[in-house]
C-alpha cells in the first residue's frame, strides 16, 4: 500500500504559480501531482502580488515541515535571490518558469503524447497534442515546452463565452440542457455553439493529417462537465468520442506533473495517471451500439 504523501514530510512538493487574468494564485501539489488542499494563497493582480502569495503558501509549507522541491510559474516582477533568502522552506527548490500557454491544461488532463488529443473549453479554449518534434501545419501553432515536447494546437477563442452568452441571450438563470436537447439544428440562437463546433472539427481534421487519428480525446473545462449536451454536439461534430477529464485543476497540476519530471520525482509524464470520468460517444457511435 501506498501512503499518501499528504503525510510525508520527507517526498518533495511542488509549489504552482497561477497568474491569471484577475487574480494570481500559489498551489501546492504532493508527488503525485494532486493538489493539497488548504494550502494555497490568492491575491488580485497587482505587481507584487506573486511575491506575496509565495510568501504565504511559504509560511504555511514552514509550519506543516514540507519540503518543496521545485517552483513553476513566472511572476510580473522577478523574484529574486534576495526574495528568496526570506523563504528558507524553499532552499535548494528548482525554480522553473511558467509553461506555454495552453501545455498545462493538456498534459494535466491526460494529453501527454500524441496519440492523445486534448480538447481545453474555457478561459483558454483549443485543440491539441503534445509531439515530440517541432512540426509546421498551416493553421496550427507548435510552441515547444521542454527539449523533448512541443504543443502542436489550434485556438479557438470564442469557445470560451458561447455557452455563457446562449444563457444570457436566452435569459435563463439555471441549466439550458433542456433546450439543447429539443432545440432544432438550424435554431438561431445556437448559431455561437455551432460556430465554436466547426472550429474544433476544422482544428481536429488539420490535427489528423499532421499526426494522425487520436487513440483518446481528453476534454477539459468545467461548461462540459456541467453540459452534457454540449458536449455530445461538440462529439457529433468530431466525430469520436470524448474522454471528460475530471482534473478539477487540469492546468496547475499539468505544471506540477512537468516539474516532478524535470527533478526526477517521476520517469515520466505517464507515471501518474489524470482523473478521467464518462466517455460521451457521438450519435453515430451509440447507434452503432445499440443504445
């Protein structure tokens, strides 16, 4: 049996810088790669806002007696070696910078090699799969993430707010998984879920040509957990099904997970498996089945 390193003192912890867009996060992650929680500080964005948040999530790891052995994530202003002299929690940590955007979400949902597509619906919404060579493929980006992995995706940047807009447009507070479900294929107002459905399939046909057809696609974001019906149209439009990552904090842990590689915690990104939930099928597929 395996003891939970929530226990240990000894394995080494993982401290995750968060800059997001209004606030800037600190998380902490055990080796294997879960996040542990009560240990985390948030601040609004301001300059030495991730300075501040290091300073606390480093007065809480002092007390409980952890040792972390690496730091991921870039602040606005440096922290320096002069910082770092006040966190002595931290002596001896590796201090690596923040992951391309989008490569945290992938590779902690489960898209860790490129027979695994992941599908990102949020603040950050894409399609993609790690490789292990810089490809060029119009219409895509490969933005490298260490000397042996590349991101190679596609944007699709009005995913994000579509389903939030349908709500808004339709004026309902609560579920709208009612009116996906009867709603007609040509209904004006699903003209924005429609538009972000094309966009994945057109990403995914490109995808396939450059690798070829995924064993898995992995989708992330908490509006496909929530929206079942959504996320069999976006299943409909690829055309295969999709595997719902469960990773409350898919982008986080996917830092923590590259930095217990990097410091040889783990072998490899594939040691330590993401939380994965339902599999939501395409309509041809569960036809085929029988269900």
């Amino acid at each position: 049996m395996v003891l939970s390193t929530r226990a240990s003192i000894v394995d080494p912890y993982i401290v995750v810088l968060d800059v997001e867009a209004n606030a800037v996060r600190a998380l902490l992650f055990d080796s294997e790669a879960r996040r542990v929680e009560g240990y985390s500080a948030q601040l609004p964005r301001r300059a030495d806002a991730a300075a501040d948040c290091l300073d606390e999530m480093h007065r809480l790891v002092q007390a409980a007696g952890f040792r972390i052995a690496a730091v991921v994530g870039r602040a606005e202003r440096e922290v320096t070696a002069e910082d770092r002299k006040f966190w002595p929690a931290f002596e001896g940590a590796a201090w690596f910078p923040s992951l391309p955007e989008g490569a945290g979400v992938m590779l902690g949902g489960g898209c860790v090699e490129r027979e695994r597509f992941g599908l990102a619906l949020g603040e950050k919404s894409m399609l993609g799969t790690v490789v292990e060579s810089q490809l060029e493929v119009d219409g895509l980006t490969c933005v490298p993430i260490d000397e042996k992995r590349w991101l190679l995706s596609g944007a699709a940047p009005e995913a994000g707010g579509a389903y939030a807009a349908l709500k808004h447009e339709l004026k309902m507070k609560g579920s709208i998984e009612g009116y996906l479900e009867t709603a007609a294929a040509d209904d004006p107002h699903l003209a924005g879920l429609s538009s972000v459905e094309r966009r994945f399939r057109e990403i995914f046909q490109v995808l396939k040509l450059a690798v070829k057809e995924p064993r898995e696609v992995i989708a992330c974001g908490a509006a496909l957990l929530k929206s079942p019906a959504w996320t069999l149209r976006i299943a409909n439009a690829l055309g295969v099904p999709l595997t719902l990552s469960t990773e409350p904090e898919p982008a986080a842990r996917g830092a923590a997970l590259w930095a217990l590689e990097r410091i040889g915690a783990i072998e490899n990104l594939e040691a330590l498996s993401a939380s994965i939930g339902a599999v939501v099928r395409p309509v041809a597929d569960l036809s085929k089945a029988g269900i």
